[in-house]
C-alpha cells in the first residue's frame, strides 16, 4: 500500500547510536567520587594534587563527560601504577587499540606497568611492543565485548605463564 499523500516520512535512527546510548545507560552509574576522595589518593602519594594535574570530581556525572582536554580515569588506575604524564607506550597502545582509557579494565593498567618497568630496569630497554605481543592478547569481556567501563582487558598467551612474571591480580573492585 502506498503511502498518503503528505505523510511525513519517519526519521531513520542509526542502529549503532541507539545501541551505544543505551549501553551507556546500562554500565554506567552516576560518578560518587568527592574531591575528598581525590584528595585521600594525593595523600597517599597516588595522585597528583589538584593544582598539579588538574583533576576534578565529577560527582553526580550520569556517564564521563570529559571535556577536551581531559581523560577518564578510576581511582583503581592510580593504585594499580598509572601516572602522569603518562607513558608513551601506554598511549601507543591505546592507539593501536582504538580505546580509551576507562575501556581498559584496572588489572590490564597493573600489566602495562609492571612490563614497562620489567623493560626499563631489568632489561635495560624501552618497552618493546613485539615482546609485548608474544607475552599478552587484549580480549573483550563478555564475547561481543564492551567498549565502555573497563571492557577489554589483557590476557596472558597460552604457554606463556611459566615465561612471564607472576602477578597477583585483585579478582574484584568492589574492595
């Protein structure tokens, strides 16, 4: 049947928008962070203070709302070794992966640290992204996989357990 004449032909709605705004709405909850909590961290020796790096609370945020010149982070990050600046491999990385840095899940942040100082100081090289590769493959969580909050993690290689370092890994960030 064809349509009437006049009728206003519906919107065409992305597939792809409508998925991403709804999952957004599903893994995220509103930021509960306080500049109390952030300062505990600068404390701690953890975190840069405010004047230094330039952080904000984003308490009451529904999902990240950086503005341009910011980056999202989790205070899980900081205890797990990033800092700022920070490294050049680390920001390779995310390139190569077309990620930001809240899709990577806290444990992936312990990983990159601790081969970036096995690199530098015991082997005396830069972090080299071949040996990088031999060592560890970045899978998502769930099959399909999350871009957002913490979705892609890294994974030892198969065989490569007993040829790497052993890390004990927190199983929950709840705690």
């Amino acid at each position: 049947m064809a349509p009437k004449k006049g009728a206003v032909k519906p919107k065409k709605t992305s597939l792809k928008k409508v998925g991403t705004e709804a999952r957004r709405d599903e893994e995220w909850v509103p930021s509960r962070t306080r500049e109390a909590e952030l300062n505990r961290l600068v404390e701690a020796g953890v975190l840069p203070n405010r004047v230094t790096a330039g952080w904000r609370p984003a308490l009451g945020e529904p999902f990240p709302t950086p503005h341009t010149d910011e980056v999202v982070v989790f205070e899980d990050y900081f205890w797990r070794g990033l800092g700022f600046p920070v490294h050049p491999f680390l920001r390779d990385l995310l390139d190569l992966w077309v990620v930001s840095l809240c899709n990577i899940h806290p444990n992936t942040i312990l990983h990159i640290s601790i081969f970036i100082h096995f690199c530098e100081a015991f082997l005396g090289i830069l972090p080299h992204f071949n040996l990088f590769r031999y060592l560890f493959w970045l899978k998502k969580r769930g099959g399909g996989g999350s871009k957002v909050v913490g979705g892609v993690y890294l994974q030892l290689r198969d065989g490569m357990v007993g040829e790497y370092l052993t890390v004990p890994l927190n199983t929950s960030l709840k705690n």
